[in-house]
C-alpha cells in the first residue's frame, strides 16, 4: 500500500495520465510496475515477436486473397464456390479467440502434433522450434482474416466481369480464364492495395487477441498483462504506439490511392483553395 501511494497508484487514473503525459513530452515513459525496468525496453524486447507474427499473417493474406477470389469468381454460383463461400464466411464470423482455442483443443491436446503457446520451447530457440510455435498463432490470424479480403476481390471481379471491354475481350477469342487473370485482376489490384493499406490495424488487433491466447511473447500479450497487473505506464505506452501505427498505416493508404487515381489528389481551384476531383 505505501509502495502504491509512493509511484501514485492511489491517484485518480486522469490524474496518472495526465502525469504520464508531462514525463512523456520529456522523453521519460516511466518505468514498468511489473518488470521493474524501463517501458521502452520491455517493448523493445518483445516488439519483434509481434512483428513477425503480424508480418507473416499480412503477407499471407495479401498474397491469398487474390487467388482465393479469382477462384471463387471463376466459378460463380458453382459447387467449387459455393463451398468456399460458405467456408470462408464460416472462418470469418468466428472469433479469433474462440478459433485458437479450438486449434489449441484439436492440434496440441488430442493430436499432440504442435505447441500450444509461446515462441519457442525451454531452452530452444532454434528457426525450426519457432517456426513449429507459429503455425498455430500464425493460422489462425489467416483463417480469420482470409475471406474478408478473398470476398473483397471476388466483389470486384464479378463487377469487373460485366463491363463492357469484357464483352470485347470475349469476342476477340479469350477464354473466361485469360480475361479474369489478364485483365478483370488487373483492374481490381489497385483497389485491393489501398484496402489492404488501411487493414494493418485491423491484422495488428487480431494478432494481439491470438498473442493473449497462445501466451505468444508480443505485445498483444504485454497489454495484457499489464492492463491485468495496472501497469500504467506500460500500458499507456502501447496505448500511444498502436494508435500511431493506425495514423501510419491511414497516411500511406492515402498515399497508394493518390498514386493509383490521380482524380484522389488535391487539385487547385480558381479561387485559390483546393478541391478534390470526384
């Protein structure tokens, strides 16, 4: 109890915030309540797990998801997309949590085939033991991501498909095949990249959810704990971090869309202002 009055434990949490905010403009983030060492470099120590997981989880999806659609779109309202349909809606509305516990149930209590939690076994550490600790993190981030996005570009090629340069394309001899892939594809690309600009916070919450249940050392797993154990200052500081990635992740999409469609870019008015081109 003294311990608490003396960091300001005790003091209203406006207070403590407001408290952490001065220090912070000072470059001081405090120190961390549980690991009795700086906030900057607890995360340090953990951000590369997360970057990892979160990494491969966005690169997966960004390099499934246009097959996955295209597939779907190639087979419209036939059996091959009508089960992936209902497959990919099925993996989407389940929550993430729910979704690891039932690998966790399935591959690591009754199959015994894989670890259930953390990055790397006791005393291992080697690139095969960690990549064998994130299959089953690394998939569910993917399974619950994949059909957002595959059901995105499927959208976007069926519309695609009922333009009028398709019905040319057709004409001149091309199969249903080469006009998806060559051409309906390449259409929707540039839309696909702004979206999946804006979706790494939306990857980045559903990695920290799966970190938390897998004990995966990141830093969904250090929010945590240290919003379980009041560790303010830490968790403040992750706090300030995502929320900076968001308005990273929110500029560069805006970016990619200027440069995909110049009629996205600020164009200067007759009087002086600027407008957007619609």
């Amino acid at each position: 109890r003294q311990a608490e009055e003396r960091l300001g434990l005790r003091d209203p949490l406006s207070t403590q915030y407001l408290r952490w905010l001065e220090h912070a403009f000072q470059g001081d983030f405090g120190i961390s309540y549980k690991y009795k060492m700086d906030v900057t470099q607890v995360i340090a120590s953990r951000m590369g797990n997360t970057l990892v997981l979160g990494g491969l989880g966005f690169l997966l999806l960004f390099l499934l998801a246009p097959p996955l659609g295209l597939l779907c779109a190639r087979y419209e309202d036939r059996l091959l997309d009508r089960i992936l349909c209902r497959a990919g809606a099925l993996t989407s509305c389940i929550p993430e949590f729910w979704l690891s516990l039932v690998l966790v149930l399935l591959f690591s209590v009754t199959l015994r085939w894989l670890p259930s939690s953390g990055a790397y076994s006791l005393g291992g550490g080697t690139l095969e033991d960690r990549a064998v600790h994130l299959i089953l993190p690394l998939s569910t981030v993917v399974l619950s991501h994949l059909w957002y996005y595959a059901y995105l570009v499927r959208s976007r090629v069926l519309e695609e498909v009922r333009a009028d340069y398709v019905l040319l394309a057709k004409a001149k001899g091309l199969t249903r095949r080469e006009v998806l892939s060559r051409h309906c594809l390449r259409n929707v690309i540039p839309s696909y990249l702004s979206v999946m600009a804006v979706s790494v916070p939306h990857i980045l919450g559903g990695t920290y959810i799966v970190e938390a249940v897998f004990s995966y050392p990141g830093l969904g797993t250090l929010s945590y704990e240290s919003a379980r154990y009041q560790d303010y200052n830490l968790l403040m500081l992750l706090c300030v971090l995502s929320g900076a990635a968001v308005m990273l992740c929110a500029g560069a999409a805006q970016r990619i869309s200027e440069r995909i469609d110049p009629r996205m870019r600020p164009q200067p008015s007759t009087e002086g202002g600027e407008v957007i081109q619609l």
